[in-house]
C-alpha cells in the first residue's frame, strides 16, 4: 500500500495540481487559452489513468475473486490493515479478528 500513497504523491497529486491550475483560465492571455484548455483535458486523461493504476495496486491487496460472506472480507479487511500498521497478523489470530468482529455486529451489541 505504501507503493499507492507514493504514486499518489508523487505522480496523481502533481498531475491534479497541474490540472487545477490551468482551470485559471481567466488570468491567462485570450491566444493561450484554447491552448491551456487542451493541455487542461490532456493532463485529465493522464491523471485519470493514472489513478487507474493505483486503483489496480490497491485492488492487488484484496482476496482473490469474489467474496460473499461479509464477515470473511471484513476479516480479510482487518488482517491486511493489521499487516499494514507493521503489527504481525499472525500473532493476533484470525480467531480474535472474528470475535472482534462478531462483537461489532449491529445484531450482537446490547440495546
């Protein structure tokens, strides 16, 4: 996941900003404004694919295929977020993740 927050910094963000800032189109003289607006639109579909990109990244992270039990992919969720913060998943068990989550359900809080 660290790979996503460092494309986003250092390719997405400056991409967005470069986009934002030709939107000034005003402040611009009148010859360099359809010119500024092609850059503005070419600029969106880089950025956007490369949003693509990091998307695909974080997609990577999740279970193979699809997932209907919604406790498995919430425990899936937790493992990885676990393993995300350093803290050794392994040594937290996937039985207290899933009486963590049980515990969470709105059905098994006390009203």
């Amino acid at each position: 996941m660290a790979t996503a927050q460092n494309w986003q910094d250092a390719v997405v963000s400056p991409l967005r900003q470069a986009r934002v800032a030709l939107r000034q189109l005003d402040s611009l003289p009148l010859w360099l404004r359809p010119e500024a607006a092609a850059l503005q639109e070419y600029i969106k579909a880089v950025e956007l694919r490369a949003e693509k990109r990091e998307l695909e990244w974080l997609e990577s992270f999740s279970p193979v295929g699809v997932v209907h039990d919604r406790e498995t992919a919430a425990a899936h969720n937790v493992l990885t977020f676990l393993d995300f913060l350093g803290t050794d998943a392994d040594r937290v068990g996937r039985r207290d993740v899933e009486a963590l989550l049980f515990a969470l359900r709105p059905e098994t809080k006390d009203s």
